[in-house]
C-alpha cells in the first residue's frame, strides 16, 4: 500500500501545478511560474513534464481524472506540433516529447499519440545531416543566452545533443515506433566514435564540435558518462562489442577523474573546475552511476557495481542532503538537485536489496518537505536552477526544474513497497521498475 503522507504530499504538489493551468486551443498547459503564460512543451521545463507526473498521479492513485488530465494536455501538445525544426536535445526537444507522447499512448491506449511519436522520430531524422561516417545534428550554440557566444555547432553529448538522440533512438526501437530507429542509432553512434577526442584515462567528448570555450566534462550530462551510456546501451541492443569497447574505456577517463572524498570518492565537474563536484543528475553520481550500472548489467563485473557504491558513499561525506555543498545549492529538482538523487537512491534500493539506499531516500524526501513553501491545499519549492545564479529563485512547475519531478519522486518514495510503483523511468535511465 502507498504511503499515504508521502502521496498526500505528492497530491498538494499537483494541487500548486494545477494552480498555473493555462487554458490551450486543444487542452491544457501549465505556466513555467505562477502567473506567467503558455508553457512550452518540452520534458525539461513545460508540459510533456506536467503530463508526465500526471500519468504517475494516475498509476500511483488510480484515478481516472489524472489520467483524463494528462491526456488532455496530450492534445494540446499534439495540436502545437508544426513543421519547424525543434532540437534534439533529450529533455528539451524531441526524444522528451516523443517519449512523453508514446508513454501517454500505453496509458490512454490512444493510438493518435502514438503515432505522434513515430512521427517525432522521424523528424529527427530528417533534422540530421551526413557527417564522417554517420549522423549528426547541427543547432544553434547552446547556453548563448548565459555566454553571450552564438552561431551553429555539432552537438555531441547527451543534454542536447546527439548522445540524447541516440538514446531516443534507441527507445524507439524497444517501443516499435519506427523500423529504421536501431539504423539510425548506429549512425548515430559511428559519428559519435569518430568525434571523440582523447583524454586522460580514455576518450572524451566535447559538448559540441569546435567548442568555442574550454569545457571538458567528464560526467553524464555533457560529456564522457553520457556518451558513453548510449554507446553501452546500443550495445545492448546491437550485440556489437566495439559499442561496449568504446564505452568501457570512456568509463577509464570518468575513472581518472575520481578523487578520494572520506571514504568514497567524486568526480570532479571539468577539467578546468578540479576542485568543483556537483551532486545531482547532470554532473554527479546519480547520473554517472548509471553508465557504470549499465556497464555491470551488461558485463557483470562487481568492478562496475562497487565504483557506483563508493561514489554514493562520497556523495554523502559531504552531509548530503541535510548539509548543502556547493555542488548541491538551492536545487531540489530532477536535473540538479534532491529529487534526482532520491530516485536514484531507490532504484539502488531496489536493484540491491541494500536498506541503506532506502534511507537516503528517506532523508531526501524529509529535507525537501522541509523547504518546501506550503499555502492551504498546495506545495511547491524556491529554488535555482543554476548553480552559478543562487539568488535568482523561482517557483517554477516543470519536471526536470520544478514541482512535477520533485512530484514524482515523492511518488516514486509513496509507492516504493508496491509491485508496481509509479516512477516511469526515463530513456536515459538503466533501471527496471
């Protein structure tokens, strides 16, 4: 049975997103802050996320109005979809909206948003170009509204670039959603191999071809464990060894990265930041865990499985989550802060049998119900969404930013002990519900 305080919280988090409905042409979305407009429609930040949540709200409760609620914002999004070209990047473009609709198209069994997806598939391949010896994708410099610096780049890794629209790909194929989806992972990944550049310990990539300043990152979001994740992945779904190669020997480069922290260890963010260590998803041990899951998964080598433990341990010498680091500041969401390390820690719950993980995940959820912002019947959270700006605050609803994926943690938490919890995993994630 759930936990019924937890999932009395998770439902006050949807009593806040659904305080910023904004009425569409053909449903719902919900605005990025309270009294703002139309979301956009991504995973990242606008209503594929919020009708995410909502498809857990309905797996978690069982009613029939949340699920009523996410298919409506469904035909919303499907009636915003045009002709121009929209990023490939994972969470903020099409593999997010793709993945979103084709998992609103299992729950509703709604055959329009499945086809919507096998659409969106093939829009990004369409949006690729032949480069070396495989595909890629040329967009416009990402983050140019914080460095100023514009133009088109490759895009490489896996936040938003060709990495993520390989494991889009590679989702595509496991759901049927295109016959040439596997073809175009490949091709994918034979670009991908021919882009990486050597570093120490093993290959790395570079968030984009001719990176217009130096950032070499070794962790999962912009660089080595995020490429490399989709190389091992499509391993597994190829059965080619040179995929898992490649992929072993950037997880040598993560390795070399590693420093000792009270008994476990971190990973530094880049190169030119040594002594920086982030904590969340993007640049810390719940994302770059998952390339060494996958690499004990697909292997079996325990190597892989105790790297993973030790840098759990490393994350929490540092007083994670009570304690805030620099690499854990006034972020409580999916992408940087608490709630992406909370799923992970249940999943390594789950995946071990170790009741330690499941504590950590407790604690998580404590400290984000202790700075959560409560007003009747509704939840939500102040909070940065970067590292480098920890005064701008904003109370924003999206998953990956906001209170939907802060949501569906304490969703994932209420329906821990269930056969089937409500967590539906990302593309990017190696671990089974």
């Amino acid at each position: 049975m759930a936990d019924q305080d937890i999932l009395q919280q998770a439902l006050e988090v949807e009593a806040f997103i659904a305080s910023c409905q904004v009425d569409g042409a053909a449903g719902p979305t919900w605005s990025r802050v309270p009294g703002g407009g139309p979301s956009r429609h991504t995973l990242y930040h606008g209503s594929a996320g919020v009708v995410l949540f909502y498809l857990e709200l309905h797996r978690a409760t069982g009613e029939q109005h949340y699920l009523d609620t996410a298919i409506s914002g469904g035909n919303e999004i499907l009636a915003s979809l045009d002709d121009g070209d929209v990023s490939v990047a994972i969470y903020s473009g099409l593999p997010g909206d793709l993945f979103v609709l084709n998992e609103l198209a299992k729950a509703s069994a709604q055959g329009k948003f499945r086809d919507a997806a096998a659409g969106l598939v093939r829009k990004m391949a369409d949006q690729s170009q032949q480069l070396g010896s495989g595909i890629g994708w040329i967009e416009p410099i990402p983050f140019s509204d914080i460095t100023g610096i514009t133009g088109e780049r490759e895009v490489l890794d896996l936040s938003i670039g060709a990495a993520g629209a390989g494991i889009g790909f590679l989702y595509a194929h496991r759901n049927a959603l295109d016959p040439h989806a596997l073809e175009w992972a490949i091709k994918t990944a034979d670009r991908l191999i021919e882009m990486s550049v050597d570093g120490v310990g093993g290959p790395n990539w570079l968030m984009m071809a001719d990176m217009p300043f130096p950032f070499d990152a070794p962790n999962f979001a912009h660089g080595a464990a995020g490429v490399a994740y989709f190389l091992a992945d499509l391993h597994r779904a190829t059965g080619e060894r040179r995929y898992l190669d490649v992929a072993i020997a950037a997880a040598g480069y993560v390795e070399a990265h590693t420093v000792e922290n009270a008994g476990g260890h971190l990973v530094c963010h880049t190169d030119q930041n040594p002594g920086l260590y982030y904590l969340g998803v993007c640049h810390g041990p719940p994302g770059t865990g998952r390339l060494m899951y996958l690499l004990h998964e697909i292997t079996g080598d325990d190597h892989w499985l105790e790297w993973l433990h030790t840098n759990m341990r490393g994350l929490l010498a540092t007083g994670a989550p009570e304690s805030r680091s620099t690499g854990l500041w006034n972020n409580f969401g999916q992408c940087c802060g608490d709630a992406g390390i909370g799923d992970y820690a249940l999943w390594l719950h789950r995946s071990t049998g170790n009741p330690a993980y499941l504590d950590v995940a407790r604690r998580i959820a404590a400290v984000i119900i202790e700075r959560s912002t409560v007003d009747g019947s509704r939840r939500w959270w102040e909070q940065a969404e970067h590292r480098s700006r920890p005064d701008f605050v904003e109370s924003q609803t999206g998953y990956m930013q906001g209170a939907a994926g802060i949501g569906s943690f304490l969703l994932h938490l209420a329906t821990n002990d269930e056969v089937d919890v409500a967590k539906i995993p990302l593309p990017d994630v190696p671990f089974t519900n």
